[in-house]
C-alpha cells in the first residue's frame, strides 16, 4: 500500500469515527414528546423507557419490535412522577414509563 492510498484509508476510518459519535438522542419538545405518547396508545407493540437525566434533560428510549429511537425532553417541558435518577445508557438500569408517569408544563 503506498502513502496516497494509506493516507486516503485513514481519512475515510476518520470520518467514519466521527459521523458515529454524533448525538444519538433526538431532541424533542414536549409537544412532541406528548404527541408520540398519545399515539402510542394505539400501537400496543411500542414501548417508552425513561433512561434517566442529564443537565437539563430527560432521556428516554421509544421501543418497537424491530427498532428503538432515542430522544430527549426538556426538563422545564416535561415532569416526571417517578423518582429521577442519573442518565443510564444500559437497559437494565432504564424504567418501563406509562403515560400516568408524566406531567406535561403547558
């Protein structure tokens, strides 16, 4: 492999690294947030699940069978009515949320 085609390898890996560190929680507004909640309803297969907070959000997990999103709400928007705890990335640390759980600010 000569230098060109090296050099080219590691920009193209240096890319790649960097698009897949982008943020992978969608911001929404409580608007939103309440919107997909009310449509859930509907769709007994999705699920939502409260991974915790982080500065001035709530993050939280929208589970399908054969995909999940994750999003987070402003915590000025959007109360909770279960105990709060620090974000968790793993699931065995995330909380099944029903609708009841949430206290919407407008």
């Amino acid at each position: 492999m000569n230098k060109e085609n090296l050099f080219q390898l590691i920009l193209f890996v240096g890319i790649l690294v960097v698009s897949g560190c982008e943020e992978k929680f969608i911001l929404v507004t409580g608007q939103e947030f309440k919107e997909r909640l009310e449509e859930s309803k509907v769709h007994s297969a999705v699920s939502y699940w409260y991974l915790g907070d982080k500065g001035e959000f709530h993050f939280f997990v929208e589970k399908w069978p054969t995909r999940q999103e994750g999003f987070k709400v402003s915590q000025e928007q959007v109360d909770l009515l279960i105990r709060h705890q620090p974000l968790k990335e793993e699931p065995e640390g995330w909380v099944n949320l029903k609708a009841s759980h949430v206290k919407f600010k407008f």
